[in-house]
C-alpha cells in the first residue's frame, strides 16, 4: 500500500490487496465488505456504480504480452469518495507510477490535483489509462503498415503468420475494450450527480478522449482483413503459377520420353538401326520442338 496526500484529497494505492489492506480501508470510510471483497480478484467484467457517498468502478484496458504476442486484460479498481480515491490493481502499472512520481516530485501538481475533491485525480487517472490505450493501438497501427509495404514483397507465406497474430491481437483488443464507451458514458452519468455540474466538462472530455480507441481499432480490423483477403489472393496466384510451371514442364518432358517409348517398337528400332543418322535426326528434332515450346510458353508468360 501507498498512499499521497493532497491538500484535501488522498490517494491511496494498493498493488495486489491483501486482506491487511482492506482492514486498513474499512477505518477510511464505511465500504459495503461484499464491494472490499471485489478489490482481492480481477472482475469478469467492467463495473460503474454508485453506492450512497462512494462510487465502485472497475476498468479494463489491453495490454500488449511480449510473450503470448498478443492483448491481454489489465484491471484497475476504483474507490471513490468525496476526499479519497484508492485504486486496486493485480500487475504493476506504470500509468499510476508515472503520476505518483509527479504528485511526489511536483508539489505545484500535487496541489493542484488533490485539491477540493477526487473529480481531479479520478479524471488525471482515466486520462493516463487512456493515453497508454492509444499507445498501444499505435503498435498495432505499426505493424498493419508494415504489413501493407511487404503485402507485394513476394512474402506471402511469411505475412500468414504474421497476419494471423496481428489479426488476433486486435480481435483480443476488441474484446477487452468493447464496453469502454459504455463505461465513460456511465461515469460521465453518475459523474454529474456525484460531483455536480462542474465535473460535466472532464468527463465529457474522457469520452471525447476514449472514442478514439474504439474507432481507430475498428480501422486497424477491416484494414488487416482487407491484407489477409489481398494476402491470400496472391499466394493463390502464386501457387497457380508454381502448378502451372510443373504442367508445362511435364507435357514437355514427356514429348522425349514418347520418343524413347515409340523407338522400343522392333520395326521402328530397325529403322534406327539400319540408318543411326536417323536417329540423330529425330533426337534433334524432338529436342528443337521441345525447346521451341519452351520459348513460345515463355514468350506468352505461360511460364
């Protein structure tokens, strides 16, 4: 547990919750224990509530695993009341870290925030989740541009792989934040009556914030399942073109083998064997027609 204070308002952290911390936060303000209960697991899904003189919020957003190579859900629980906010998370987050450095290092910003009531320090959190959620779709915005300057760098069998994973860390993307506009919109609602009219300008702005997540996400899906079809087009057609190189190069390998066939017949055997420049004849014959083949199938691009 940690803890800042303001000069009206505490901020009291909690990094992985333990039932000591929750005894500690009953002494603050009378929290129903079922909602105390809440900040010891990760929640199945997004919560904005009010409960008298307190709000219950839980906010997920994704973020990206090196190793899984995709989104997953990060959580943070929200207590808030009049003069405290206490958040609750289960990993280390360097959002809330970057602002407790600022509150610790910044007395100006530190007084400026935690001062009056929590309207601040709730809208300076939601904005740092958010800046990290746009940060995280510029990754995904990197890797669809990449993929679209190699989708004709004949990398076709390469960009499968690579746009398989890409496609799923935004489906997983999608997943995770699919309830975040509804979220703002209940918290700009329950917002209003909480902190009154003044705070209807930072939470209207957090919505205004978050929209872009969910537009440019959406952008980033139709844009990679347009460079999976295209992708997919130009593996076909290259395929067709390595059976189409086989094809001919079976029919013109065989037309020698029909002459060795054929010369096995005892009289046309004779034939060779009475006049071997016969046979010379016919081996140069078969072999130009071959080769001419070759040239025409070339020169039409069949090959």
């Amino acid at each position: 547990m940690r803890s800042i204070k303001g000069k009206k308002v505490t901020w009291i952290d909690l990094f992985k919750p333990t039932i000591e911390d929750l005894d500690a936060i009953k002494k603050i303000h009378k929290f129903h224990p079922i909602i105390l209960d809440e900040l010891l697991h990760s929640s199945v899904r997004t919560r904005s509530e009010r409960y008298g003189e307190y709000l219950f919020l839980v906010y997920h957003f994704a973020e990206y695993d090196q190793v899984s190579k995709t989104s997953r859900r990060t959580e943070i629980d929200f207590l808030i009341t009049k003069n405290t906010i206490i958040t609750a998370h289960y990993e280390n987050l360097e959002q809330l870290n970057q602002l407790f450095d600022l509150f610790s290092k910044n007395q100006k910003e530190r007084d400026r925030v935690l001062n009056g009531d929590t309207l601040l320090a709730t809208y300076a959190a939601f904005e740092k989740a958010i800046s990290f959620s746009l940060r995280q779709l510029h990754h995904i915005e990197e890797q669809v541009t990449r993929i679209a300057e190699d989708i004709f760098a004949d990398k076709e069998e390469e960009l499968l792989r690579t746009i398989s994973e890409v496609k799923r860390n935004i489906l997983d993307y999608r997943l995770i934040t699919r309830h975040q506009e509804k979220f703002f919109q209940n918290i700009h609602d329950l917002g209003l009556s909480f902190w009154g009219e003044k705070s209807r300008v930072y939470l209207t702005d957090l919505m205004n914030d978050n929209i872009p997540v969910q537009r440019n996400l959406e952008s980033y899906f139709e844009t990679i399942e347009s460079l999976e079809n295209t992708n997919a087009q130009l593996l076909e057609a290259r395929t067709n073109r390595v059976i189409k190189r086989f094809t001919v190069g079976a029919f013109l390998s065989s037309i020698p083998l029909y002459f060795v066939f054929f010369s096995e017949f005892t009289y046309i055997h004779e034939i060779f064997a009475a006049s071997p420049t016969r046979f010379w004849i016919s081996f140069f014959v078969i072999h130009g027609t071959v080769i001419g083949l070759w040239l025409i199938f070339k020169h039409k691009k069949i090959v």
